[in-house]
C-alpha cells in the first residue's frame, strides 16, 4: 500500500509540475501576441546573443596565452630532447626567444581571425538578412557560435583552435548583424529604438569586460573546457528560446518582401559612410590598447598579474553610465546625436593621449574609462542614428546597414592584433596613443554633415497615415506599398519632406532594384 500510495503522489507531483509548464507556454504565448510583450522578449534573445558573442571574443584573452604557451613549451622540449641532446643552456635560452616571438605571432593571429573571416562574411550576411529577414540569420549565428565553442572547449592543438575562433567571426557575422537589425525594425520610434540599442550596448560592454576575470577565474580552478561548456550552454538555451518564441521557421507569405537597398549603394551613401568611419575611429583605441597595454604595464609600472587581469573592469561602469546619459539626451534632443558623437570622439582622443602619462595602476584606470564612456557616447548615438538614415534615404530594411557598422568594428578589431604591436615596436607605445588620440579628435568635425539629419524626419508620420495599425518595421514596408499601390497621385503626408530635401526617394528605389519593375 505504501509503495502504491508514493507512486501515486510521485504521479501527481508530475501532473502538477505538468500542468505548471503548460500555464507557462499559455503565458508565453499570450505574451508573444501582445506587440509590447513580444518586443521586449525579442531584445532578450538579441542581448544574451551578443552578451555571448562578446563574452566569447574575450575570454579567451586570459586562457589561449597560457594555454599555448603551454603546448609550445612541451613540443619545443621534446624536439630538443629528441635532436639536441647535450646542447648547452645558451642556444636553449636563444629558443626559447624564438619561440616567445613565435608564440607572440600566433596569438595575434588567433586573436584577429575572428575579426578578418567577420569582415568578409558581412557584405554577404546583410545582403541575406535583407533577403530572408532577421530570425533565421540569428539562429543560423547561434547555432554555429555554439559548435565553435564547443570546438574551443576540446581543441587541443593551435591549428583547431584557429578554426573554431574563425567559425565564431562566421558566427558573429549573422548573430550581430540579424540581432541590430531585428531590434532596429522592431523598435520603430527614434526614442525607443535609441532605448533598446542602448541596453544591448550595454549587454557588449558587460560580455567583454566581464569575460576575461570569468575565463581566467574558471581556466585556473577548472581547467580550460569550463569557461567554453558554460558558455556554450547558455547559447543553447537562447537558440532553444528563439525557436519558441519566434519560430523562424513557420510558414510565412514573403513574396511581398522589400527589396532593401544593395550594400555597396549604403556604402557611397555619405551619410552612412560618416557614421562608420566615426565607428571604427572610435573604436581603434580599445581595439590597440587590448593586445599592448598588458605588455607595457609590466614594463613600466611593474603591474601584478591581478592588476592586468583586472585593468578593463573599472570601465564597464563609465561606459553603461555614458549609454544612459545618451539615451537620455537624445531622448529630449534627438537633433544633436551628431554632437554626443563627436563629442565622444572628442573623449576618446583626449584620455587616449593621457595614457602614456600613467605611472601607476590607480592613474591609468581614470583615462580607460575615458576611452569606455566616450566610445559609449559614440555608439548610442550613432547606431540609431543608421537605422534613421535607412528609414529616410533608403528601404526600411536594416539587414545592410548593420552589415556596415559590423564591418566598422571588425576592421579595428582586425588589425588591432596584428598592427598595434608592431606600431609599438618600431615607434613605441606613447606614439600609438598619440596617434590615435589625434585621429579620433581630428575625425570628430566630420560628424558635423549629420546635423541636418533630423530634418528628414517624416517618415514616421506618412507611416502612420498609411497604415491602420501600430507600425511593426520591416513587415509595415509591405502593408504601405500595398496601401500606396492603391492610391493615385501619392503626395507626403504630414511633416514629410520632398524628395529633393532627403536626397532620395526610397519608393523608387525599391522599383528600380526589384526585377517586377523593370
């Protein structure tokens, strides 16, 4: 009778627990039918996929230098063993330099593999996104940051580690892109969309400045697969979430798909091109600092392994305070993004500078966050302001433009490995920051050409004139041409502006460049 009893209660305590997870799903689903609801589990799928993406950029940065160190020191001793016997401990040393310089080359390009194969992919991985819209793309980015994590957790020579950080600039280049983009046309009004790009800057900041503390903490107590499993786990979960919740695969009608403006026209738009190159200014600094500024910390100020580990960590805080503070002011003057931009840039150039004058620890921290606010102004300011330009100048389809910003990062990302060291070893560490203080300062007055951006601003207005309903981004783009179709003699609605006055007619645009038109 006991034994039946307890199977009873087990059998109950399933159908409870059951009967939990289907209240569950229920609210779930009713979530995702309300507009508001549905946005904001949308931004938590994006933000955990680039907290992880950056997350997986970074920490690596404490494990792979010891690792292959590691590698190198037991082949290198079992060839000496091997060919060289009874050699004396002065060649030993002579080879042990050698391969310090070549353990040096390695890392730095493993380091900037992620950043190159990213570039590459971009202009293709925007132009898809525009095709096939943002939810595929992301799990595609997803699923294949997962394998390369996976990889890197069981990788146990260079060669397949460099394969895995590749795949994950290959991943990066759907995961990044698909998730602004899908954020982008989502959010819909310049407020709220400056919003939701702010928390998920945020989310970057936080990945790659709290990544190197949780690998370096995780490889020293756990070993090397743990920070890798971990990490892999939680990109499961959000590929598992973004399939229920979004269901990119269910049927849907696209034959009434925008055709998005073609990269290479976003790319001559000098707008945009503005935008980006103020990205990439803005983010050489950090870019550079990441692979030298360790070196030079041991070399002048005699900083302990805790002090270099912990040298980005200050930052985090000033950069999340610099989002906030952007969010805010373009909140209330949205006219002046191009200032809060180019007064980052300002910023960046004035604490990089200040870098080289550092003596101690405790000064240095003051001049990187310096360096974190400033390129937080500049990103908040400008990502929106893309999205802004696509909607006035071209087809509201975010896809290309953020294949652009992509492309922004991944050049500075890609040659700061590789070049900043050799920058410092032929001229030295306090001209690089120089140099790169005096180029984001003297790239700030560019960003002036943005300051009449804000009069373009209409086509908000006509949207809501032409639909019935809240506008949801991309899918709107099919409802208003349906609705503009319809219409004879279409004229701007509301505050609108002529097409000579925005430089572009979008309509015509989407005609000329879809083969029903032509």
């Amino acid at each position: 009778m006991d034994g039946e009893g307890g199977s009873f209660r087990l059998a109950k305590s399933a159908a409870v627990k059951l009967s939990e997870m289907g209240e569950r799903t229920k609210q779930l689903g009713s979530a995702m039918r309300d507009p508001h609801q549905q946005k904001r589990i949308i931004l938590v799928i994006v933000c955990v996929a680039l907290l992880l993406d950056n997350m997986l950029y970074m920490v690596i940065v404490p494990i792979i230098p010891d690792y292959l160190a590691d590698l190198e020191s037991e082949q290198s001793e079992h060839v000496h063993l091997v060919l060289h016997p009874n050699t004396s401990s002065a060649n030993s040393t002579n080879q042990d330099n050698i391969n310090k310089d070549n353990l040096d080359i390695q890392i730095g390009v493993l380091f900037a593999s992620k950043a190159i194969l990213q570039l590459l992919v971009n202009p293709l991985s925007g132009t898809f996104i525009d095709r096939v819209g943002y939810d595929v793309p992301l799990l595609i980015g997803l699923t294949v940051m997962f394998v390369s994590t996976c990889i890197f957790a069981f990788a146990e020579n260079y060669a397949t580690l460099f394969v895995a950080r590749s795949l994950q600039g290959l991943g990066s280049a759907f995961a990044d892109t698909s998730g602004f983009a899908m954020i982008a046309d989502k959010y819909t009004e310049e407020a709220e969309r400056s919003r939701a790009l702010g928390i998920s800057l945020a989310f970057i900041s936080f990945g790659s400045l709290v990544a190197p503390p949780f690998g370096g903490v995780l490889y020293e107590f756990a070993g090397k697969r743990v920070p890798f499993i971990v990490l892999a786990s939680v990109c499961l979960v959000d590929g598992v979430l973004l399939l229920t919740v979004i269901k990119p695969f269910s049927n849907r009608t696209r034959e009434n798909m925008p055709v998005g403006t073609p990269i290479y026209r976003l790319m001559i738009d000098p707008y945009i091109a503005v935008v980006a190159g103020a990205l990439t200014m803005a983010n050489i600094p950090l870019a550079f600092l990441e692979p030298t500024i360790a070196n030079w910390m041991e070399t002048t100020m005699h900083s302990t392994q805790w002090e270099m580990g912990l040298t980005w960590l200050p930052a985090f805080f000033p950069h999340v305070l610099g989002v906030y503070i952007t969010v805010k002011l373009a909140a209330k003057n949205p006219h002046l993004q191009w200032f809060y931009g180019a007064l980052g840039m300002v910023i960046i150039g004035a604490s990089s500078c200040t870098v080289p004058a550092c003596k101690t620890f405790g000064q240095l921290i003051a001049p990187l966050c310096g360096i974190c606010f400033g390129i937080a102004l500049v990103d908040t300011a400008l990502l929106p302001t893309l999205a802004f330009l696509v909607d006035v100048r071209h087809v509201s389809v975010y896809g290309s433009v953020y294949a652009i910003a992509d492309i922004s990062y991944s050049i500075a990302y890609a040659m700061g490995p590789i070049v900043a060291g050799q920058i410092v070893h032929n001229l030295g560490f306090v001209q690089l920051n120089l140099g790169m203080g005096l180029v984001n300062v003297l790239y700030a007055p560019a960003l002036l050409l943005l300051r009449n951006v804000c009069q373009m601003k209409p086509s908000y207005s006509e949207r809501d004139n032409l639909l019935d309903e809240a506008p949801q981004g991309l899918y709107d783009t099919i409802k208003m041409e349906e609705v503009r179709a319809k219409k004879k003699g279409y004229s701007s609605a509301g505050n609108c502006l002529s097409v000579d006055e925005n430089g572009f007619d979008s309509f015509r645009a989407q005609q000329s460049s879809d083969p029903e038109y032509t």
